[in-house]
C-alpha cells in the first residue's frame, strides 16, 4: 500500500476511486495496522461525500489520537460521551469499528488473528483501545436486502399499527450494535455518531430493537458523512433566535395543513420571526439570514432526495419554487455565521439509490449547516408536529441537539404524547390541531411510523 496521505494533502484527481474497494482495503488493515485502517476508512468516506457534494474537509484530523482527543474535548464540554462508529459490508464480512473519547491505535497486530466477532475469539483490548469487529455471517447480499425491508416496512402508513418491522428490527440489532456493545456501554457512551457505508445510510437507526428496547431508549443519535466533514465546536443553543418558515399548500404537492400550527409553537418556545406561504421565499430568508444571522433556520415544506443526479434533489418554497440541492450552498447559511441547525421537517427520500444516500447524509454539509434534522420519509402532519413541538421544548435545556431529539422520539414511543379530542396531547400541555387533521379522530403516535424517520445529520453537539 502507498503511503497514506492526509485528508488535506488529497487532490481532485485522487477522488475518481471505487469506495467500497478503499473500504475493503481498510478492512484488510485492521488485522495488521488499526491506525492506517481507520485513517484509510476516514480518507474514503470523506472522498466519497467530497467528490458527490463537491465540498472540502472542515477538519484535517489524521490519526486515532486525534480524533478521540476531539471526542474527550467534547465529553468534558457537554458532559456526553460520544462514540464514532464506522460500518462496511462488503461480500467478505461486516466490520464495525468505533472511536471512543481518548482512543489511541495499539502497535500493528503482525500475527493477528482474522477479524472476527466470536464472543471466545476477540482480540485483547486496552481501556482506550478502539474496538474493531467482524462479522463474517453478515455479508453484504444478506444484510442490504434486510435493511431495505426494514425501511419500507416502517414508512408504510398503512402498518402503523403492526410490529411487523420488529423482527428485522432485532436481526439488524444483533448485527449492527450488539457486537460492540459491550464495550460501549463499560466506556459508557451516550451518544453514537455514525459513519455508514452506501445501503446503510438510510437506515432508520432509532428504531433497531435489542428484544426489550429500541436504541434511542439507551443512545442519543447522529448520521455523519465522516468526522473530518463535521463541525466538531460546541455552542450551547438557549435562547438563540429562530427563522421559521413554511408552507402548507402547493400546486403540484400534497398539502401540508399542520404547518401554521408547527410553526406558531416553534415561536412560541423560541424567540424569533416566521414566515408562511407566499412569505416563504429564497430571498425572503436570504435576507432575514444577512440581516439577522439566525443560529437555527427551521423549513416546513416538502423537501426531495432523488435518485440520480444531485440536481434532482430540492427544497420547494412558498412561491412553488424550487431550488435544486446543489444551489444550497449559495444560501447565506454559512455567513455572517454558520446556521448550528437546519430543520427539515417534511422530507422523502429514495430507497435503493446511493446518489439520494449521499444527498441525505451529506445535508449538513452541502448546506453549510453545522447540524441538519430531517426525515427519512412524509412523516403524517400529526407526526410531525408531535416531534417537532417536543424537540424545540427539549432543545432548550438538552446538553446537545441529539439528545434533545432522543427525548422527543422517547416522548412519542413511550405514549407521552398523543391525538385525542382534536388536541395533540402532553404532560407539556395541549396544542389544537387544524380541523383536517384532527377529522382523522383520536390516535397514538407511539409506532416508529411517526418518530423514527427522524434524523439528525452532522454534529450531533
């Protein structure tokens, strides 16, 4: 293997690569140099994001070390532990492969044994070791067909009723996490960041189901390209002021009615102006961005991850237009200083296409955002408005952004929050639906249908 280069010493003409050879590569490392495996890992999702979105690293960090220096840093500023977790499959096995606060690569293993996730076969670990297993009865052609079922079986509103997604549920649990989790939990990490390889970046991790609770009942969650794209500063967000803004009719969209309410009750926790419906334009929140430099900008509208070329994918306005992804990026999100977080609160996205993969997972970045929440699928106008009052109420007091949405997907699938007699109903008050929605009669929000499409992209701080 050549010598492996920074990612800040990367051309342009080293991104025209295959990324699942690099990552299998990598994987071929961990049996020999952990160091240059994670950093070859690193470089790869990095690349693979830079040259789809055509964006640069935030950060140039190029060693474990590094990163879980980063990761302790924030453990003391937050008071949250945070873990990095690396995922690939390729036809060989599944790797899974965490950071955690303070790690640091051990010498290369040069007799190491292959890399396997047997509980009697697992390599000795010091206490700040990363940790590192493979599961080779998890190849790709078994575990891609699994997600994808996963995924289809929970934004299907017409199962919102039915556990039938419970037993992949707990087949992806038992691939994906509890192999690592022993280790996790005796570092005791809180917060889970994680770097997933094309055909698991859609993956509606909340709701992976160990037999007695979903994840997000134990961990905080985040979606990130790799560490090197994310903002890893911290600013507490009380108080800070909010742009909201959305429609709840379009010409060639279905109607988004619980709208005005979602955003009445944004602004009502939060200092702030909104803006609804022919209000809602580009220049209308490219001036209130410059003028103002709201720290959150929160979009209720239908927003589209497509398959194919990145031009495909948009955020539609309140004038009925529509402003294609790689436009993002001339938003003024990034000055006269960075949106901390972009909401988007009505989002689809593409089952089975990698390009729509990259777009969702790279929202943050394309933006210019530090943080982006958005959904893996038309979540229902109650869901949503459920979620997005309870989020909004946590994030003022939440050490981070992705605990405060863990509190909210808690509130929803625990029962704490419901539909009933034309309110939506908490032990945080009650919030008068529209007449369309509350016509649908009394329900509960607490299947994953309506909380665990619901994402956060990037820092998860």
């Amino acid at each position: 293997m050549p010598p492996l280069q920074s990612v800040s010493a990367i051309s342009d003409s080293n991104l025209d690569f295959n990324p699942l050879s690099n990552l299998a590569e990598a994987t071929d490392l961990f049996n020999t140099n952990e160091e240059i495996a994670f950093i070859s890992l690193e470089n790869a999702f990095t690349n693979e994001f830079r040259r789809w979105l055509g964006v640069q690293p935030i950060n140039n960090l190029n060693s474990v070390e590094e990163i879980g220096n980063v990761l302790d840093r924030l453990a003391r500023e937050t008071g949250k532990k945070t873990a990095i977790v690396y995922m690939m499959v390729d036809e060989r096995q599944l790797t899974l492969a965490a950071i955690t606060p303070g790690s640091r690569a051990g010498v290369a293993w040069s007799n190491a044994p292959p890399l396997v996730a047997s509980s009697t076969n697992v390599r000795p670990e010091a206490k700040n070791q990363p940790i590192v297993r493979g599961l080779p009865e998890a190849r790709r052609s078994q575990v891609i067909p699994v997600v994808e079922r996963f995924l289809n079986t929970l934004r299907d509103p017409r199962l919102r009723t039915s556990d039938a997604y419970l037993k992949d549920a707990q087949q992806l649990y038992r691939w994906l996490i509890a192999p690592i989790e022993p280790e996790l939990r005796a570092r005791g990490i809180e917060t889970l960041l994680f770097s997933l390889d094309s055909g698991l970046r859609l993956l509606p991790l909340a709701a992976l189901h160990d037999g007695r609770q979903f994840l997000v009942e134990k961990y905080s969650l985040s979606l990130i390209p790799s560490v090197n794209l994310i903002d890893t500063r911290y600013r507490p967000l009380r108080n800070v002021p909010v742009l909201a803004m959305g429609a709840d009719t379009f010409v060639n969209q279905s109607p988004l009615p619980a709208v005005p309410v979602e955003l009445r009750v944004i602004t009502e926790v939060w200092p702030g102006r909104q803006f609804l419906n022919q209000e809602f334009t580009i220049e209308r929140l490219t001036q209130e961005r410059r003028q103002t430099g709201y720290p959150i900008v929160h979009l209720a509208t239908h927003a589209d991850f497509a398959p194919g070329r990145l031009e495909n994918s948009y955020i539609e306005f309140g004038n009925n237009q529509r402003l294609p992804f790689p436009q993002l990026r001339r938003l003024p999100l990034r000055e006269p200083n960075p949106v901390e977080l972009l909401t988007l609160s009505a989002c689809r996205t593409a089952v089975g296409d990698a390009n729509a993969e990259l777009g969702f997972a790279g929202l943050a970045v394309q933006t210019g955002a530090k943080s982006a929440l958005a959904s893996l699928w038309y979540v229902s106008d109650e869901g949503t408005l459920a979620l997005m009052n309870e989020f909004y109420r946590n994030l003022q007091q939440a050490p981070i952004k992705a605990e405060a949405l863990r509190q909210a997907q808690i509130a929803l699938l625990r029962g704490q929050v419901v539909l009933k007699g034309g309110e939506l109903r908490s032990v945080r008050g009650n919030v008068p639906v529209p007449p369309v929605i509350a016509q649908r009669g009394d329900q509960p929000l607490n299947h994953p249908y309506y909380w665990a499409g619901f994402t956060l992209i990037g820092s998860p701080w």
